[in-house]
C-alpha cells in the first residue's frame, strides 16, 4: 500500500468545516419519481500506536460544530491518527439485485421522518446499531443529492442523499447488525481509497438488462457477444471488520445446506461474472454508485486525483470495447476538461470562494445521464447550479454526461457489425460447402 498521505487530518478537518459551512441545496424530487432516500457516510480517526488518546481528556459538546470540530482535530492523537470511512456489506439474499455489494448504511426515507438527514439517522440505528445522535458525533453537512435511476436512465427511482457525520471516540463503537440487512461492516483508512495501487475493475453481467423477457438463451447470446460490463472499483483493505453471524430468513449463508443442480450450476457458470456474493473470501469491491458518492468526497482530500482515478464503464469484448472508445472518445475528452478547468460545487467544498446558489426551479428537457443504482454509473444531480445547463455539477456526473447516449449508440453499431461479420462468414461458408458438393 501506498505511504499514507502526509497530514490526512489536517486536510479532513478543512474538508469538513467547508462541508459544513457551504451545504449542498436540496434538489426536489422530478414529477414521476416521490421516493427518497438516505445515507450516512460515517467518519472516525483511529489512533496510532505511538500516539495513544489521553482517556481523561472531555471535549466540550455545547460548542458550534465548527468549534467542536477545531477542538477534536486539535488532538495530538487525531493529528497523527487515521481518518476511516465505515462501509456496511449488504446481506445476501435472493432475488435482490442489490445483495452482498458494499454500500454506506442508509435507506429509504420513511413517512415519519422529518427530514432526509433523519431518514440517514434512523437507517444506521436500525442496520448497525450506531446512534448518530449521541454528543460523541458531530453531523458535518451533505454531499451531492442526485437522482438515482434504472433502465439506462429511463426510469427514476429516487433522489439520494448523502450525509457526512464524525464520530470523535477514539475507540470503535460497538455495532449492533441487522442480520436481514447486513453481512458485515468494514472501517476503511482514506488513504485506502485513496490509493492507486488499490483501483481495480468490477465485472457485471449485463444480459438480464439486455434481455430481460428472452430467458437463459438470449442472456447466454448476449453475454457471449458483449462479455461483461466493467466498471471502475476500488479494493477496499480494511483495518477493522464485524460479521453478522446471526442467520435469518431467506438470507444466503456462506454454507449451503444443499448443493446446486448441474443445471443450476451451468446456468451460474454461463451468466454469473460474480464469485458467491456470501463468499467471505471474495475482495470487498467499492464502485458503482457509492463509489459515485465517495470519488466525490475523496476529490477534496490530496492528492486531488479520485476523479482522475475513476474510469469510464466499458465492456470486455475487444470490439465492442474498440467501437465504444471511438464514439465517446470526444466526449470523453470535453467531459474531462470541464472537471479539471472547472470550477463545480462538487469538489470546490474547500475554496472559499464558491457558494451553493439559492435554491431555483429548473426546467429541463434534457434526457438524464443513463445511471442507476445497479451499478450504471453514479446518479443524476437535479439541483439548481449556476455552472451547467443540465444540472449536473458533481464531478463523475460531469463525466458521464452524455456517456449512455453514446454508448447505446456504439452497442447498436457492434451489433450491426457483429451481424455483418456472422453474414459474411455465413455466406463463405455456404458458397465453399456448395464447391465441395458439386
């Protein structure tokens, strides 16, 4: 792993203040979309060996959080700490598409709750036990709110909203797992995350998306022709893990009490890009939309480079892959200049200079960035901004504007070509059998 980056928490607790004191505007739900949801991303600093916490020393809990969080960075102990992120593992179950990807703890905002940050509260009591509420934990701000979407964009599910919360015990909190909900949780260092050595690819199987009424035949045509979707990843290495080990209805155990069938199991082999998602010995794997949320937050730390890290979704089939970088390479470039030229809300929460706009109603026509939940992606920001016309001003956002339409293009044409190129064979093929006949 890389050497840790020289005074990570002196730039979290600059990356936090500007959290706090510049909030990200809320961004209303679009007309054919009414749910919400929440996540926290939960924050602590680990202490070193040669820098133990003096046990007997109380930070005052009445003071402003700007306050609270100079008292708390000012330790000597948080000062040569290790600054983490908590990640959750979700339970394994079947049927959902969202089982044994790693996520932040959080949920879908309830009737009863207030707001969407108690909606992010609530959800991390009733999945890992931690109370946010407590005088131990400073509620920093909000990250990006975006609207998370399925079928390439097609269809809005919910607005997602990021909350960032820090907890100041300098010893790990016990947790208390929800065994229908997680598998397992994880502290991961920052400068995990933010290490190059630990980007990676994650392999999806994007068949059942493509062929969603053809069944087993038409999902084994498709993923032979296009192979696997890869996405950006990251390999997370924690420092500290809890498991579940209670079991629940419907949940996959890490055992199977029966073995599959030959069929069942050449069904897996044939469309499954996936080790078991139960299995505790697969690499715990960050991409997709969280990652969306965390690339943005990990801009604001040095060395500035989690956007430039992040690499576009693509697939393996060398063609396929080939055409996809032909049609998007222009994109891809102008998408890139305006994340670095800027300057974004997103990753602009430390310069003193830029302030979220007031809260404005937008009215677009534009066709959202094809993003989903399932990992397509990290989401769409809906929020006003005085930067872009779109309203996307996050930085992977920026990236994958346009990206889908482009794509879509480019599988049509692979499609077209890989038609073309089994025609041509095909006719070859008949012509030199009807020679041999005659």
């Amino acid at each position: 792993m890389d050497p840790p980056p020289m005074g990570l928490s002196h730039h979290l607790h600059d990356v936090l203040s500007s959290l706090h004191r510049r909030p990200f505007p809320h961004v209303p739900n679009p007309p054919t979309c009414k749910k919400r949801a929440s996540v926290a991303l939960i924050l602590r600093v680990r202490p070193t060996y040669e820098h133990w916490p003096n046990l007997n020393e109380t930070l005052d809990t009445s003071l402003p959080v700007e306050e609270r969080l100079i008292e708390f960075f000012a330790q000597s102990w948080v000062q040569h700490g290790e600054p983490e992120v908590l990640f959750i593992k979700r339970a394994s179950r079947v049927g959902d598409r969202w089982t044994g990807h790693v996520a932040l703890p959080g949920g879908k905002r309830d009737p009863e709750d207030e707001d969407d940050k108690a909606a992010a509260v609530r959800e991390a009591w009733e999945e890992i036990g931690l109370d946010l509420t407590t005088d131990d934990c400073i509620s920093v701000g909000n990250l990006p709110e975006r609207v998370v979407t399925a079928s390439w964009g097609a269809l809005p599910l919910m607005v997602l909203s990021p909350f960032v919360f820090l907890t100041t015990r300098s010893d790990s909190p016990m947790l208390k797992l929800q065994p229908t909900e997680v598998a397992s949780t994880h502290w991961i260092p920052l400068r995990a995350l933010l290490s190059p050595s630990l980007r990676t690819v994650e392999y999806v199987d994007m068949s059942q998306r493509f062929a969603r009424q053809g069944g087993f035949l038409s999902r084994l045509v498709i993923r032979s022709l296009m192979g696997w979707m890869q996405f950006s990843a990251v390999r997370l290495v924690p420092s500290e893990s809890q498991q579940c080990c209670t079991s629940a209805p419907g949940l996959i155990s890490d055992h199977q009490a029966h073995k599959p069938s030959l069929v069942q199991r050449f069904k897996s082999w044939c469309l499954s890009n996936q080790a078991d998602s139960g299995d505790r010995n697969r690499p715990l794997l960050l991409w997709g939309l969280t990652l969306g949320i965390l690339a943005d937050f990990l801009d604001m730390l040095p060395p500035h480079t989690a956007v430039q890290l992040w690499k576009y979704p693509t697939f393996t089939a060398p063609d396929l892959n080939l055409i996809c970088g032909i049609f998007t390479y222009h994109l891809r470039k102008r998408n890139m200049l305006q994340v670095k030229t800027g300057p974004r809300p997103s990753d602009t929460a430390s310069d003193s200079e830029t302030i979220a706009p007031p809260i404005t109603t937008i009215k677009s026509t534009h066709e959202p960035n094809e993003v989903g939940i399932g990992g397509l992606g990290v989401g769409t920001y809906y929020g006003p901004t005085d930067r872009t016309s779109d309203g996307t001003s996050y930085a992977v956002g920026i990236l994958l504007r346009g990206y889908y339409q482009r794509l879509r293009v480019a599988i049509w044409v692979f499609l077209a070509w890989r038609m073309a190129i089994g025609s041509a064979a095909a006719i070859t093929a008949w012509r030199i059998l009807r020679r041999r006949l005659q």
